[in-house]
C-alpha cells in the first residue's frame, strides 16, 4: 500500500488488479501528486463531515485515456464526483517499450479524510 497525502486527500491503492498488483505498465502523467491536486474535497462534504473511502475502476485505453470509469465504492456529498471526475480529466502513460499498446485495468482507493 502507497499512501501520498494531499490536502486531506489520500491515496490507498493503485492497482491492476481488486487484489493489489501493481500497476508497472503505465504510470500517472505528470505523477500522482498531479492527479491527488485533481481531486478536489467538496466543501458540503467538509461542512458535513462525509469521511471515507471511496473506490473506482477504469480503463486505461492505448491513447492513455481514462474510459469506462466506474465507481465501486462511494461516500456521497459530492465525493464520488470528485474521484470519478479527477480520473476522468487525468492522462496516463505506458512505461512499455513495446510498440503495441493494450488497455490496461485500473483500481483506486481514495480516503477522504478531515483533520
């Protein structure tokens, strides 16, 4: 588990498979603190003290476009949102030297926490 901390935003997992693999063909274009400053904690969620862990999957097409993302895990108050659009707007690139590129499976845990 990788934890990296950005404003009150925490990532738990990145991974190709539910079970934890690693995700060693693609990396996060511009790093993963880049896409932790996409993810912006909703102020109603703030107000209203919505904490949790949310949880999506998506695809990584050969172009590295997020596409068919999902959300496996939601806390409301504009936090899935938040997550699903974050991932949705982040480009992605393929650490392969092979020429042909393949759609890669993606999941992430997302803690949104308070201090």
């Amino acid at each position: 588990v990788r934890l990296i901390f950005k404003d009150k935003i925490e990532l738990l997992k990145l991974s190709s498979t539910p079970e934890g693999l690693l995700v060693d063909s693609i990396r996060v274009q511009g790093g993963i603190h880049s896409f932790l400053s996409k993810i912006i904690y909703p102020e109603i969620a703030k107000r209203a003290g919505v904490e949790g862990i949310n949880g999506a999957s998506f695809t990584v097409d050969s172009l590295g476009n997020a596409i068919d993302v999902k959300l496996i895990k939601g806390i409301g108050a504009g936090c899935d949102e938040a997550l699903l659009l974050a991932i949705k707007s982040q480009k992605f690139v393929y650490q392969s030297n092979f020429s042909e590129k393949f759609n890669e499976n993606i999941f992430i845990l997302i803690r949104f926490k308070l201090y």
